[in-house]
C-alpha cells in the first residue's frame, strides 16, 4: 500500500510514466474491442509494430538526408517520430484494411509478413540511429521512463478524443461492423465509418507506441477485449470491462515493476497473459458447470 | 393486380460488370407477396442484392414507383451469417432498424425503443428479446430479424431463405406470419428461397430464375402442379 500510494504521489518522479502507462490501458481496449468483433486480431498485432517501424524511418531522415536535430532538444526528434508513426500506423491500417475488404491473397500471410518486416526493419533502423541511444530503443523494448508532459498530454488527448467519438457514433460503427448489409441498405455511409473506425484505431496505435512503445500497445489492444468478452453479456460491458481491465492491469503493472525493478512494459503484458488465463479458465468451469446442471 | 411498385427494365445483373443474366424485365405489384424461385447458383441471391441496391445492375435500369423518398427495404437476412462475437441481445439487434431514422451522433429516442418493442411484440420475438442473439434458435433469431425490419417501417419486407438453418415448424410459423403482415398492413414482401412448396402455398407471384432463364407470372399459372410434377420427373427442381 505504501508503494501504491508513493507512485500516485504528484511528486513521484515517474509521474508521467504511470499516468501515460494508465491512460494507454484505458484507450487501446476500446478501439481493440472492434479488431476482436470484426476478427482483425492479427491486425491488432502488426500495426504497433507497423507504427514504430515509422517511428524508426522517421528518425532515420536526419541521418540521411545529412541534417541535424537541435541539440539536447527531444522535442524535435519527438516530433518527427509523432509524424512517422501516424503516417505508417492511417497508411498501414487503410491499406491493409482495403486489400482485407478486396478478400485477395490470405490476409494472415499479408499480416505477419508485414509484423516480421517490421519487426527487423524497426531494430535495424534504430540500431545505426545516434537517436536510438536516446531511449528509442527502450521504448521498443517497453521500457516506460523517460515520458515526457507532451507525451502525457498528446495520451490524454487521444484518450478523450476515443471515447468521444466511440460514444457519439457507437450505434453507426456497430451497425456496419454487425451488419454490412443492412447498413448499405439503410443508406448509410459504409465506407466512411470504416474510414472513422480505422483512423481512430490508427491515432490510437500511434499514441501508445510513441509514449509506451509496440510491446504495451499491441498488449492492451488485444487481451482486454479477449478477457472482457469472456464475461460481458452486453456490448457496452465488453467496452467498459475491456477498458478497466486495461487500466487496472497498467497501474498494477507499473506497481509490480517498480517494486522489483523490472521493465514495465514486458511486465503489463505479462500480467495481461497471465489475467487471461485464469478468467479463460474460470469462464470455461462456469460454462461445464452451466452445461452439466442444464443436461 | 396493384400497381408496379418495381420495375427491371432490361436488367442485367452479375459482378464486377459480368453479367450472371442479362435482359431481365419485370415489375413487382405493390402489397404483393412474391417469390424469387430458383436451386443454389441460379443467381437469385444476385438478383435480390441488385434490387435492394447492394449491387449495382450490369445494364439496364431498375424504377421504384415512389414520391421522391427512396423506397424503405425492411432486410430479413439469413439469420446463419451473423458472427456469434457480437454480444448484442434480440433487443439490441431489432433496435438496429430505427437507425436508419436517426442520424449521427443522436442518441436513440425513447419513442424508437418503445416502437421496437412493438415490433418484437408483433413479431412473436417479446420473451426472449433481452437474451443474446447468438444463443436464440434459427427460428427465434428469424423472429427478432423480421421485427428489425418491421422497426424499419418498410414499403418492402424482403426475406432471403428464410427457411435456412431453421427448422421445419419454425419456418411455417415465420412464414405465416409474413403473410399476415402482408395481408393486414399491405406490404409488398419479396421472399427469396429454393423451397418450392413455400412459394407455392405463400406467394401469389413467382420470379422463376431457371438454367439462365427469369420466368415471371402468378403462381398458380407458373407453378401449377402439373408443371412441378414434370419438373420433378426431368430431376430439374
């Protein structure tokens, strides 16, 4: 209790870290709460990389183009790499989601060869950037330190730009996410809302791998909403639940790996997994138990 | 015979401008129950989705006799191609058919939700509303289905294969009831499915789709049982 109460200190010098680490929790599970229902999981896995594959080739372009950053100035390489991961996350999300709609080629193929590219190519690129010294190469790895308060606020801002739109136009993206059809038929604009859909999902992607890095974003995109939708009856408690879960499990992460100094984000995800495993396993008791008293 | 309420005027229909049938011309009376007729493959599905607009026509030109406004499809799709993720109740689902009354961003009036009651009211689907749909019978989910239509306000029910993944009782409930609505409130219904007898016993027009050819007609003329024993007979139906 005394850690907990230390690191939610306004004077704890990790601050930012946990609130951004808090924030990324709550945000990623609700726009991962769509790639679960419209079975784009794997999705959910290849656009964090796909985004700090941008985040690398952005901090490449000094190197070579023969150009300097100012000086003990992070704010311009931040810049640079804010441009870099939403310009790779839209680009990757649009198109992929485009050549899904087309129904060509084998999607999952297409998916992990662009996880695997991107992977190495985020690694190779970093590996010969003097930025990379500056902590990028953490950040790829998950380490949450060095966050700083535009970061906080460029999180809390997307945060509250998610739940705005998730909440104005919730029934227009769960009908043609449920069904196409029907929508199309009801003159509403598909491809707009997909476009909605995708941009959110990419903004948020983008978000959480400049402030936490690939390793956190794809973790609470994805096993929130798989954990949540184990239990929730209703859409709206499988957005909710997913969303807590997310936030509860950064904040206990962030505890954990502050008491036993271990990196945070290997440490979310971790505790993601293992939180996953035992509501499968409770769920999957309740389900045999339900099945034996019905038959 | 009422007035068309659609007219195919030299249709052709297919994908990505490849036509499955081409020079198909007919019209659907208003406040008729019609059924497009044919085995798996014949292009009915295809047919169905041009009329509803979810696939522009090859050639030719498709007119609805309406005031202006677009014609109102109520959609009673195959209750067998929803994904079971969604964690979405009987309610949920038939509430889905006010939408296209509200724009974006306004929440859904209360008025609307009463309405959508009725509708399942109506439709039989009531009781088992707040259970998810992805647990409700063939026939239950075809229920709250046709209530979402119904939540629509349609000028046309249109119902494809009704009778897929449902039992056989079930599909003569739903069945029945479609054709009260279309007796008592006067909507046209479009009913699409490969089961002769249910065309027979529903519909009093029939859209026969028939190794490339659209035969249109009453369905006591086109599906007389002389011609459907012979049919029989020549292993065609």
């Amino acid at each position: 209790m005394e850690t907990l109460s230390q690191i939610l200190s306004p004077d704890f010098l990790l601050r930012n870290s946990i609130y951004t680490s808090v924030l990324v929790g709550l945000a990623c599970p609700l726009v991962g709460v769509f790639l679960v229902v419209r079975r784009l999981v794997f999705m959910g896995v290849a656009l964090p990389q796909i985004s700090s594959t941008g985040v690398a080739i952005a901090l490449s372009l000094p190197m070579w183009f023969g150009f300097k950053l100012a000086e003990h100035s992070s704010h311009s390489a931040h810049t640079l790499a804010f441009i870099g991961s939403v310009t790779f996350s839209l680009s990757a999300i649009l198109l992929l989601a485009f050549l899904e709609r087309r129904g060509r080629g084998q999607p999952e193929g297409r998916l992990g060869t662009a996880y695997v590219v991107a992977s190495a190519l985020s690694i190779l690129l970093l590996a010969k950037n003097p930025y990379g010294e500056i902590g990028w190469l953490d950040m790829m790895k998950g380490e949450v330190i060095t966050i700083s308060n535009s970061d906080l606020v460029l999180t809390a801002a997307t945060l509250a730009l998610v739940v705005a739109i998730l909440g104005l136009f919730h029934k227009e993206l769960l009908l043609v996410s449920f069904d196409r059809e029907t929508a199309i038929i009801m003159r509403k604009k598909v491809v707009l809302w997909d476009v909605v859909l995708y941009v959110l999902i990419g903004l948020t992607v983008s978000m959480a791998v400049l402030s936490v890095g690939p390793l956190i974003a794809f973790g609470f995109l994805l096993i929130p909403a798989l954990t949540a939708h184990l239990f929730a009856r209703t859409m709206h408690q499988f957005t909710i639940m997913a969303s807590l879960i997310g936030g509860v499990v950064a904040l206990l992460g962030f505890l954990i790996a502050y008491t036993w100094d271990l990196p945070v984000g290997p440490t979310d995800v971790v505790l993601l997994g293992a939180l996953y495993a035992v509501a499968w396993s409770v769920a999957a008791i309740i389900i045999s138990r339900r099945t034996t008293a019905a038959g | 015979m009422n007035k068309a309420l659609i007219t195919l005027d030299n249709v052709s229909i297919g994908y990505n401008s490849q036509p499955v049938l081409s020079g198909i011309s007919l019209s659907i009376a208003d406040a008729s129950f019609t059924a497009i007729l044919g085995v798996n493959g014949s292009g009915k599905s295809t047919l169905l989705k041009t009329i509803l607009g979810l696939l522009p026509p090859v050639a030719g030109r498709i007119d609805a006799a309406t005031s202006g406004a677009p014609l109102v499809f109520g959609y009673v799709p195959q209750s067998i191609q929803f994904d079971p993720i969604y964690l979405l109740t009987g309610f949920d689902v038939a509430l889905m058919g006010v939408y296209g009354r509200i724009g974006p961003g306004r929440m859904v009036p209360a008025g609307e939700r009463d309405f959508t009651r009725e509708c399942l009211r109506a439709a039989g689907a009531e009781e088992f509303g707040g259970r998810r749909f992805a647990e409700l019978s063939g026939g239950q989910k075809q229920r709250v289905l046709i209530a979402r239509a119904l939540a629509t306000r349609p000028e046309v029910l249109v119902l494809d294969e009704p009778t897929a993944g449902v039992d056989r009782e079930a599909t003569k409930a739903v069945l029945e009831f479609v054709s009260h609505i279309n007796k008592e409130r006067k909507i046209t219904v479009l009913l699409v499915t490969h089961d002769f007898a249910s065309a027979r016993h529903y519909a009093g027009h029939v859209i026969w789709l028939h190794e490339g050819t659209v035969m249109c007609g009453p369905t006591g003329e086109l599906l007389s049982v002389e011609r459907v024993a012979e049919m029989f007979e020549r292993g065609e139906v």
